[in-house]
C-alpha cells in the first residue's frame, strides 16, 4: 500500500511540475489560451491524483 500510495503521490508531483512547465514554457506552436487550456488539464490530473493519495492514505489507516 505504501508502493502504490508513494506512486501515485510521485504522480501527482509530475503532473503539478508538467502544468508549470506547459504554462510557463513559450511555444511558437501554442498560444496563451491554449497553454492555459493544457496547463488547466495538468492541473485537474494533479487534483484527482492528489485526493486519491489522501484517499489511500485514509484507507491504509484503517487497514493498520
């Protein structure tokens, strides 16, 4: 349970650092709207990753 809990919080920080990345990062290809379109997306999978961690830790506290 710690495996999967330290994954998916590992995850979480990937994507939180990509959002950063894809915001912050000037691309002839992209315009503002579209990196904050992405970035908002990134920023969304960190949410969901994030709630899941607190979710598996509360669940591996019950498990103990």
């Amino acid at each position: 349970m710690l495996t999967i809990t330290l994954t998916v919080g590992v995850a979480a920080s990937g994507c939180a650092v990509t959002a950063a990345y894809v915001y912050l990062r000037p691309n002839p290809d992209h315009d503002r709207a579209t990196r904050d379109r992405l970035a908002r997306r990134w920023l969304a999978a960190t949410a969901v990753l994030g709630f899941t961690v607190i979710g598996l830790r509360f669940v591996w506290v019950l498990l103990i």
